[in-house]
C-alpha cells in the first residue's frame, strides 16, 4: 500500500509575531499592511478570522517566512531574532516525521488523520458556496448597497443587519448604517453623500466595496465553519 504525505506551506499569524516581539496586535497588523501596500500586495490575500477568547470572529494576517522576515527588518535584532528562532522550531517540526512506536501511538496517529480529512471534508462542504460566490463577483466593479449585498449572500436583511451590528461592522447613526471606522480605513465601504428629490434632505449611503463583499463573505463562511466544527467535536 503506497503512503502519502500531505504538506502545506508554514506561515506565521501577525498575532504570534506579536506575542513572540512583545508589542500589540493592532500595531503590527498596522505594520504588516503597511508593508504589504509599499509591496503592491492585496492585503486581503493574506487575512484570515480567528475566534477570540470569548469566541469573537476577529481579524489576524498570516506571513510565509519571507515576508514575516521582510516585516522584521524594522524592528530590532533582539526581535528578529526571537521571531527567526520560532521559524526554525516549526521547520523543525514539519521536517521530522512522525513515528509511532507503540501499537497504541499508531491507532491514535490513525484516528487523528482520520479526523482531520472529515473536517478537511466538513469545511469544504461550508465554504464552497462562498468560494463559488467569490469567483461569481471578484470581476465584479462598483458599489454594492446593503440589499444587494444581502441578496448575493443569501441571508435575510434583518439577520445581516444584526450580523454587522453584532460585530461592530457597522452601526445606527441618526437613522442612517454607517461602517465603524476600521472597516472604512480598510476599503470595505464607501459612504456617498446624495440628497432626497422630493424633501431635499440630504443623507449619507454607505455601499460595500468588492473588496468589502469578498471580506464579509468569508467573514460569514468562518462563523459557519466555527460552528461546523463544534458540532463535530461533540
């Protein structure tokens, strides 16, 4: 019987760059984007949504090691030190194979496979309507209002206005949605001003970017593979 070994590519999360340099989250995803758009790289390529301690999607960037290395060039040599030392712990790993030695340790080195292709497969299964979604729009241009985007999501207005407040993506103000700040900052909204033809008023639209529609797709696709693998660990 012929054996397979599966590898994926080693990246390092903005939030292990933190913990490993000592400084803040915010501040070094603020660095990575940055350094990210000097490169003339899409910064979303690169986000990925983990679940906080008190199981909050947030936002985090995961690096290959050419680029958590490109980012270390600004911080100093104890940094990248400590940072390179952690590459080399999990190069270390992924290269050495792991044997059992024991009947037991190969029963449970079995199981544990077994278990990571059904959530492999799990996963699949939830995302690929958004991945399907994706593909349909990111040739898409243009500005998206918050029913069009509830209808290319395929969730009701009102359950999507709550998943937006929920998450503080975007919020009440005066009767008018406006998109909280960082979600503005990172072009996933744009707020068009206009005025009402019959009174006159005048009011502001916030529409979702392509970029925005991408994000909050996968942001929703991430909640759903959450509680995928909840259920699948009961």
């Amino acid at each position: 019987m012929s054996s397979q070994i599966v590898t994926t590519s080693l990246t390092m999360t903005s939030r292990e760059i933190a913990e490993l340099t000592g400084k803040e989250h915010f501040n070094v995803m603020r660095d990575i984007r940055t350094m990210l758009a000097e490169l003339k790289e899409d910064a979303l390529k690169f986000e990925a949504i983990y679940l906080d301690a008190i199981n909050r999607p947030q936002t985090e960037y995961r690096l290959d090691r050419e680029l958590t290395e490109t980012l270390l060039t600004g911080y100093s040599a104890v940094l990248r030190r400590k940072v390179i030392a952690r590459w080399q712990e999990l190069e270390a790993k992924q290269a050495a194979p792991v044997i059992p030695n024991t009947l037991a340790q190969a029963l449970r080195l079995a199981a544990d496979q077994a278990d990571q292709i059904e959530r492999q497969h799990a996963l699949l299964a939830i995302t690929a309507p958004k991945a399907a979604f994706v593909d349909q729009y990111v040739d898409a241009t243009g500005l998206k209002g918050f029913r069009e985007v509830a209808k290319l999501l395929q969730v009701k207005e009102n359950q999507f206005r709550k998943f937006l407040a929920d998450r503080k993506i975007m919020y009440r103000l005066g009767g008018e949605w406006t998109p909280c700040a960082p979600h503005l900052d990172a072009g996933r909204f744009k707020v068009k001003a206009g005025a009402s033809l019959t009174s006159g008023h005048a009011f502001n639209a916030a529409k979702f970017t392509p970029k925005g529609i991408e994000w909050v797709a996968g942001l929703m696709a991430s909640e759903r593979v959450s509680s995928a693998l909840k259920e699948l660990e009961k």
